[in-house]
C-alpha cells in the first residue's frame, strides 16, 4: 500500500550508525511501534472501536496488520451504514 511504501522511501534516507546487529533489530521495531501510532492517532472518532482494540493487544501487531484491520473495520461500518 501507499503508506508502507512512503515509510520505506524516508527509511533510505536515515543515516544511521549501528554497533551491532541487534541495534538494526531494536531500531526497526521502535520505528514500527512510533508508525503504527502515528497511524491509529490519524483515524477519526468513527474508529476509536477498531483503534482501542489494537493497542490493547500486547504485543502491537505489524503495521500491514494494523492497516489491513482499520480498512476491514472502515468496510464493515460503511456496510453497515448503507
């Protein structure tokens, strides 16, 4: 998706130091955790359902996962309302 692909283009253009493998490791899931909040803080009030439910679950799913639950959420409200 668009969103993923954007995240991907500024990732290029980090210059970062790492020490060692595990700091790639852990720097990639910060960033993870700061975009799928980033995200889910961007929905409007209609989805703060959908948007309670992912954070409560421990640990934070991926951010495809997280996009893929706000669209079927999105989906199943705009059927429901007609």
């Amino acid at each position: 998706n668009a969103l993923i692909r954007y995240w991907q283009q500024l990732d290029i253009l980090e210059d970062i130091k790492w020490h060692c493998v595990d700091d790639n490791k852990q720097y990639k899931q910060i960033l993870e955790k700061e975009r799928i909040y980033k995200f889910l803080l961007g929905l409007n009030k209609e989805l703060d359902e959908v948007r309670g439910r992912i954070l409560s679950i421990n640990p934070l799913p991926s951010v495809r996962e997280v996009f893929s639950e706000v669209c079927r959420e999105e989906s199943r409200k705009k059927l429901m309302l007609g």
